[in-house]
C-alpha cells in the first residue's frame, strides 16, 4: 500500500502536537518545583532526565542512522543554544514572572524557527501555511498582551523568556541537519551535554544544592518534558521539515498556559480563551495542508530510517526487510507528482 496519501503532513503534525504537550505541561511544573533553586542547576536536573529518556529508548543499529563525526560542530551548537542558554533563560525567566505569561510567552519560539528555515533550508511558505503561522502569532500575541496588561508581569522575566525562545529557535533550526539520524543517539548527546555543562556552572557559580524531593520531581519533567518531547520533535521534523514543526509546536504555549491554570493559576479570560482558540486554527490548518505538484528528484546517496512503500525508495533487498531499517543507498533521478511535505526528499524551492 503507498502511504503517498492525501495529507502527508499528518504524521508529523501528531508528532509535533505530542513534543508539545509533554513540553508546555513541562513549564508550570518547572515553575513550582524549581523555587529557590537556581537557574543553573535547575537546568542540569532536566537535562539529567532528558539522558534517561535516550539510555532507554535505543533502537537496534540497522533501524537508524548513526550520528557521524562530522555532527560533531553542529550537537555542540544545538547542545550550547538549546540544552544551556534556553533552560537557562527559562528556569531564570519563571522566578521572575507568572506561570501564564513565561507559557504564552514561548509562542515566539516557531517565529523564530520558521524564519531560520526559510533562511538556511529554503523551505517553502504556501498560502496555507503562511495563513497558519499568521493565525498562531495573533494568537500569542493576544495572549502575551492580555497577561501584560494586566499589570502583573515583571518584564525582565519576560525578556528572560523571550531569549530563551530565540535560543530554541536556533536549537530547533540546527537539530533540522540531524533529524535523520537516530533520534536516540541525538537525544543522548545533546542531553548529557547540557546536563554536564549546566552542572559545571551550578558548581561554579554556588548554586544551592536541591533537596531530594525538587531534584527527582525536576528530573522526572525532564524525562517527559525534555527528552521525550525531543525525540517527538525530531521524528516530526523528519516527516515534514523544520519550519511546519515549529509552528505546530507553537500550541505548547496554550497547554502550558491550562497546566498554570491547574496548578493555581486563575488569571483565565476571555482574552486567553480567544488566544488559544486563534492558536487551534492554527495547528488545525497545518495538520490539514495538502501540497501538491510536478517536482524532480535529482539523483541522491544518503543514509536514513526508511521503508519501501512511500513511492521514493525503490531499491531492491534479498529478503526484502519488513518494516523500517537503516543503510546507505542511492535515489535515481524521478519525476511525479503527489501530495508532498520538505522532508529529506522534497528539498526543492518554490
């Protein structure tokens, strides 16, 4: 059966829905768990999660495609953006200002990664997508206006917020080059990375140490929040490209915002509501997009997560492996037409 279907975004929107739910129901919990502690250290414990999440969830080697040295440059930046300036600039920016703001705060994050894939992918903009993204930057900016002027917002905690989105938005922009590799492998790097370098600095600059009740809470949202909700963002990133997850993943902002309101939270209005309704249309237009047209494939040799029913790779095995498996192999030059998303096989420009 080809699964060249109707809405080839669909997978990678799911993907992305779930990277963002495990992450906005992440920041109110980091919130309540990391008072007192320092921003440092805060960051070291949710990346010490997020190393579990890769320890556990390694994939036999013929299934993916391993990480090669050539990586190397592009995890350290991924590592030093996303897994040390970002939690950073969160864990500081949630001590300084409430649970809703930071969460509705972090819709800026998918401006920032749609902008970076349009600049270093060329990925493409159809009137549908362009539309999403207006519609979930409305939303957040009614949101983030609604919390602000409400007069209880300390804007540099704000700010703070506001850095670490474009620091994510960076992280995100690179992670793009290894999202065919395996994503446990990615995972586990860029964890144990940050983790080690956020310790060294808690260390260095006298962070109190956490009791054991913080410390394992933090730990665990950084399992889920962190580490799982990477690997999600990864997959989905692989099945329909950087900018798309990006935006997808602005409704992050919108599920942090009700986990607040959970936990105690009751600064809910209609102005929230109406944010977070923009924000639904958004994701719905997305998981709905349909691109299609001729294109060409030019002749291509790379190594990924494959298997033999998607329309692109034809080649033969004897046996012919069940489900998906990993090797080199090469694209011979095609022409078709089908509905299609910029995955590593429709890098063409518009």
């Amino acid at each position: 059966m080809n699964r060249m279907n109707t809405w080839p975004a669909l997978r990678g929107g799911v993907l992305a829905l779930a990277a963002a739910a495990l992450f906005g129901l992440s920041t109110p919990l980091v919130q309540r768990f990391g008072v007192g502690l320092g921003a440092f250290t805060t960051a070291a414990l949710l990346y010490a999660g997020a190393t579990l999440v890769a320890l556990f969830s390694r994939r036999q080697a013929d299934q993916e495609a391993p990480l090669r040295r050539s990586d190397g440059g592009r995890l350290l930046a991924m590592a030093a953006f996303g897994a040390v300036l970002g939690p950073v600039a969160l864990a500081w920016g949630l001590q300084h200002t409430s649970g809703f703001s930071a969460s509705l705060m972090l819709t800026l994050e998918a401006l920032f990664t749609a902008v970076l894939a349009w600049r270093w992918y060329g990925e493409a903009m159809d009137k549908r997508i362009a539309t999403a993204m207006l519609i979930l930057l409305a939303g957040g900016l009614v949101l983030v206006v609604e919390q602000g002027s409400s007069g209880g917002t300390q804007m540099l905690g704000l700010l703070a917020v506001l850095l670490a989105t474009a620091a994510w938005g960076v992280d995100n922009a690179l992670s793009r080059g290894v999202a065919d590799r395996d994503p446990g492998q990615v995972v586990w790097v860029k964890a144990a990375l940050g983790a080690g370098a956020t310790g060294l600095l808690a260390w260095w600059w006298g962070d109190p140490l956490p009791d054991l009740g913080p410390a394992l809470a933090l730990v665990t949202i950084g399992v889920t929040g962190y580490g799982l909700s990477l690997r999600f963002y990864l997959l989905a990133q692989r099945a329909f490209g950087a900018a798309r997850t990006g935006s997808v993943f602005a409704f992050a902002p919108f599920i942090g915002a009700m986990g607040a309101f959970s936990l105690g939270e009751r600064a809910g209005s209609w102005g929230m509501l109406l944010g977070g309704g923009l924000m639904l249309v958004g994701v719905v237009l997305h998981l709905s997009e349909s691109h299609a047209h001729g294109h060409a494939h030019e002749a291509l040799s790379h190594e990924h997560a494959h298997t033999h029913d998607d329309g692109h790779h034809l080649h033969s095995h004897d046996p012919m492996p069940a489900g998906a498996h990993s090797h080199g192999h090469k694209h011979v030059a095609l022409e078709h037409e089908h509905a299609h998303v910029p995955d590593a096989h429709h890098t063409h420009r518009h």
